[in-house]
C-alpha cells in the first residue's frame, strides 16, 4: 500500500485513528493511523484504508511485554475512572436531591416560625386582656 503523496506532517485525529494529512492510498483515500492494541503486535503503528500496511517493525518480546502490561494497567485504569465517573454522577445527582430537601425544609421552617410568632403574640394579647380586667 504506497502513498501516493508525500505526507505533510500534520495529522487530525478524528476518533478512527489518525488522518495524516496528505497521504493518500492508491485508493485515493485518507490515510489513518492506528496504534495495535492486540497482543500480537502490542504498540505497533499501522495504516489502513481499505487494508493494513504496518508503519514500523516488530518490537522485541521485553518491549512487547512492557507495552501489553501499560495496555492490560491502561485498561483497569480506564475501568476505575468508569467506576469513579458513576459515582461522582449518583453522588452530585443525590446533593442536588438533598438541595431540594433543604430548600423545603428550610421553607417550612420558615413557615413554622412565622405561625410560632403569631401564636406569641395572640397568647401575649390574652394575657394582657386577662390582666387589665382583673
């Protein structure tokens, strides 16, 4: 799979890989680059499009090794940040939950100490009546 322009320099990363701007396949395709993530070929650099041409030679088995234990720590890392990223939503969705409570609360409290006032002060009244005709 030549190239059939000389590549440029500048990439896009676009989510599928890696576009190398102006590459191009005997296709007449863009040009993407992946990284493998496959035991086989653990970090290795491929192109693709419509088949797969390699971009550098095969790593020694230590560097395979070391490349497939950060992919296999990678992965677990990936996972916890899941894990984190869930928990973080229930908990700000449960201290927007528990905002509301407060906010209501405070409301009937507010409520309460008004009626608790009038209460007071009806109570105040009567004792004043009480005393001034006796």
């Amino acid at each position: 799979m030549e190239s059939s322009s000389s590549s440029s320099g500048s990439t896009n990363n676009t989510g599928g890989g890696i576009e190398i701007q102006g590459r191009t396949c005997y296709c007449g395709s863009t040009v993407r680059m992946f990284t493998s993530r496959k035991q086989q070929n653990p970090g290795r650099r491929f192109i693709r499009c419509p088949g797969v041409c390699w971009v550098d030679q095969f790593v020694c088995d230590r560097a395979a090794t070391i490349i497939l234990g950060l992919m296999v720590r990678l992965n677990q890392l990936e996972g916890q940040y899941r894990t984190v990223e869930t928990e973080m939503n229930r908990l700000e969705e449960q201290n927007r939950d528990l905002l509301v409570n407060f906010v209501q609360l405070e409301s009937a409290n507010n409520a309460l100490r008004y009626k608790l006032k009038l209460v007071l002060i009806c109570v105040l009244v009567c004792l004043l009546a009480l005393f001034w005709y006796v």
